[in-house]
C-alpha cells in the first residue's frame, strides 16, 4: 500500500515540472493593422461640439426629448426576440469556454458494481472429472479512476483563447444587436411621425380645398364661372381625399413594424397620432481612430480574428505528442463482509505518451485552413473598418447637405404660402382662372411635404450617424476573460 501511495505522490510532484516547463505552440495574437484616417473628411467645416458633449450617452434616443420613444427604446431590451436570441447566442459562448477550461483539470469517474456469473469451469479436464460446470461466483467492485492530459503544447490553453475571444466577439455582437434594434425603431417611429404629419398637412390642405369649392360654386351660382370650374375643384377636393386616406396604410404597416420591434403582437399594440416636431441634436464625431473603440461590429470582427489566430495553435499542438497521466484504485472481493479491505484493494498508475505518426495529410491541412481563416478574419475586419468609416462619412455628409437644403426648403415653403394667398385674392377678383390657383395650391402642397420629409430624413441620418459612431459603447464594456466564462 505504501508502494502504492508513494506512487501517485512522485506522479504529483512531477507534474507541476511539466507544466513548467510546456509551452503553447503558434503565434501570439498581434491585433491586425487597420488604414486610420487622419480625420474625418466630412469632419472639416463640421459644427463643433462642446467639450461636455464629446461622448455619446448610453441611452442615445433621449437626446431626441421625446418621452415615448424614451418608452418604447426601453421595451427592446425586456421583449423584442431578436434580442433574446442575441443574448442566449452569447450565453452559450461563455458556456463553452467552462467547457474549453475544464480540459485543465483532471477527469474522475466511478464505479461501484457487483455481479453474479456461472458456467463452465476453468479447464475441459475439470469438466471431464466433475462432469459439470463451475458454481456461480459473486464480483463486487468499487473503483475510482483519474486521467489527466497536461497541456505541455498549449493546445488547451489556445483552444481557451479562442473560446474567450469567441464569447467576446459574441458578446460584441449583442451590442450590435441591441444597436441595430434601437436605431430601427428610432428610424420607424420617426417615420411614423412624418406620416402623422402628412396626413395632418393634406387634412388641411382638404379643407382648404373644400373652402375654394365653396367659393366656386358662388361664383358659378352667380355666373361669374362656368360649370367646369365647378368640377375642376370637385375632382381636385376628391383627389387629394383619397391620398390622404392612402397614408392610412402606409402608417399602419410602420405601426406594425414598431410593435414587432417592442415585442408586442400588433393587435394590442397601437400609437395614437402625434406632432412631428422633433429637433436635430448637434451630434460630434471625434477623431476617426476612436471609431475601432466604439463600434461593436469592429470589436466583434477584431476578436474573431483573435480565435482564428488561437486556432493555428490549437492546429499546430496536433503535431506533437500527447502525455495522458492515469490513475485507478479500489476493491474488489466476492463477498460483502470483507469487501472494502486492504487485501482486496487493486489499484494501477502510470504514464502515457501517443503520437501520430502518418496521418496522410490530415494536420497539415488543418495547419493551413487554421491559417487561410486567420487571413479571412483580418479581411473581414479591415474591410468592417472601412465600412465603418464610410457610414460616418456618408451620414455626416447627409446631416451637412440636408441641413442647408432643409433651410432653402422652409423659403420655398413660405414663398408657396405666399403665392397661394396672392392667387386667391385674384380669383376672387376675377383676374385669373381656378387653374391658376390649382397649380401654386400644388406647388405649395408639394412644398410642404418636402419639408416634412426633409425632417425625417435628417433626424433619420443623425440616428444612423450615432449607429455608425458607435452609440453609447466602447470597449471598455467587453468582458475581460474571466468574465467572459463567468457562469450566471
């Protein structure tokens, strides 16, 4: 027994000097290098913003002022699906990194058992002499067996690495997610609210027009026009009715879309119309090396990389040979009495060392694709960056132009308000056709509703220019490797 003891202790001693002395085989992780810009392009003759308002708030819709769609943000988080799915995506990530680690540590089984068996004897002599077969016998066992690998090559080690980078960059995609899903609604319920004001704006113009067919058909009473005036604005009254109405369908269908996104069925679910007053936030941009901080599909695509280069250790740890340190003991007897006692104990311990010695090709082609999928990674991540620097570019550009257009806009808005006002003091004077006044009540219809819709599309752009910078994230909220494995 002591034999047996001292045993397992030299197998004990020896291995911490393994493990001092293994080593993790392939490359260490060097973050890829990406092309940085200088500055932003759209950046120059950009409105500066003050020094408070250099970052952007974690909760970047309340920037807007506008309490409901402060509500319904907060809603994604507890209900929309999409975000739930995200979220247990990320889970288990950080699920298989216990697994990846758990290769650290040795395994233990068990086993208990007792069997009964009988048939013929040991020997055809016996049987012969005899003439029948052996008496029953009765096995009890009780054993305990361990087994551990140590990671002398690192294969354990970078499969961990890769595993942490792995739930990181899944972790990185929730926020890109969550990101997606927040600017979307932002979007929509924008969206929603220019509809609002169109149908507002032609509700309007409706009565405007019934007002005019009013006043026509005076005049055709007292027969200052003909009949077909009458009928020029009926058709006009009926026409702009019906496009009215056709905004009924289009608010439904974004309606709709907003409730999917809150996680809500759009049975239950409704927003009563509203105003469509809503003021563009000065929004900054930075300086475009913090855009690799700040976006989550970089971050996300960079710790990709980062697996894929753990990989090329994991593929190059095959090449070398494997040590397995075992160990077994217990009792076994064939009676109960005595069965747990030092004459029955059986016990086994020793090394093992396997290695492949042709496998056809098998390692080397799992060393190249480790490889060829490191240089996908650092592709897909460069070409993520460029994206990202060009939907700031495009966005901020988006912001500038419609910002200028949007003021040349609100003139031609007041000079077709004007125009209108003027051509039916005409009519009325008699100095002009209904013609007339139904082509400036066009043009300033048609006024109107590009600047409505020039509202929407600025604060559209600044909602997907906070999504292009980033929104509220950075970094510094990615889990670290420990937390990354950290079960709830």
């Amino acid at each position: 027994m002591k034999h047996h003891f001292n045993r397992i202790k030299c197998a004990v001693q020896l291995a911490p000097l393994i493990l001092l002395g293994a080593c993790a085989v392939g490359p260490d992780y060097v973050r890829p290098s990406a092309e940085t810009p200088a500055a932003f392009k759209e950046q120059l003759g950009w409105k500066l913003a003050q020094p408070g308002d250099l970052t952007i708030p974690a909760k970047w819709w309340e920037i807007y002022r506008d309490p409901l769609l402060n509500a319904l943000e907060e809603q994604i988080d507890v209900s929309n699906q999409t975000l739930i799915q995200a979220e247990a995506q990320y889970r288990q990530a950080r699920a298989l990194v216990q697994a990846s680690r758990a290769a650290f540590f040795p395994t233990i089984a068990g086993n208990a058992s007792r069997t009964r068996a009988g048939g013929l004897a040991s020997s055809n002599r016996t049987v012969a002499a005899t003439g029948s077969a052996a008496p029953p016998s009765t096995t009890n066992l009780l054993a305990v067996d361990a087994g551990w690998e140590p990671d002398v090559w690192g294969r354990v080690r970078r499969t961990v690495e890769a595993s942490v980078a792995n739930a990181q960059a899944s972790a990185a995609d929730l926020q890109a997610t969550r990101l997606s899903l927040q600017a979307l609604l932002a979007q929509n319920y924008f969206q929603l609210r220019d509809l609002d004001a169109e149908r507002q704006l032609y509700d309007k113009t409706v009565a405007d027009y019934k007002k005019s067919l009013e006043l026509t058909e005076n005049q055709y009473a007292a027969g200052i026009v003909p009949k077909g005036t009458v009928v020029l604005a009926q058709t006009q009254l009926k026409t702009t009715q019906a496009q009215a109405i056709d905004f009924d369908v289009l608010r439904a269908q974004m309606e709709h879309a907003i409730a999917l996104l809150v996680g809500k069925p759009p049975a239950i679910f409704s927003i009563m119309p509203g105003s469509f007053d809503a003021e563009v936030p000065p929004l900054p941009i930075g300086i475009p090396s913090a855009l690799l901080e700040r976006r989550p599909d970089v971050a996300s695509a960079e710790r990709l990389v980062a697996s894929a280069n753990a990989q090329i250790g994991v593929a190059k740890a095959a090449y070398f040979p494997s040590l397995t340190l075992s160990a077994s003991g217990g009792y076994q007897s064939s009676g109960l009495a005595d069965w747990i006692s030092l004459p029955n104990r059986l016990w086994s311990v020793g090394p093992a060392l396997a290695q492949t010695l042709f496998d056809g090709g098998a390692r080397q082609a799992q060393s190249e694709q480790a490889m060829a999928a490191y240089d996908a990674g650092v592709a897909g991540y460069r070409q993520t960056v460029l994206t990202a620097f060009q939907e700031v570019e495009d966005n901020a550009a988006a912001l500038r132009i419609l910002e200028l257009e949007a003021k040349e806009q609100e003139a031609a808005v007041q000079l077709s308000r004007r125009s209108v006002e003027l051509m039916l003091n005409q009519y009325k004077a008699g100095t002009v056709t209904y013609l007339d006044v139904i082509t400036v009540e066009a043009s300033a219809l048609s006024n109107e509703r590009a600047a409505v819709d020039l509202l929407n599309r600025r604060l559209s752009a600044s909602v997907l220019l906070i999504k292009a910078l980033g929104g509220g994230w950075s970094t510094a909220q990615m889990p670290d490797g420990k937390a990354a494995g950290k079960s709830d």
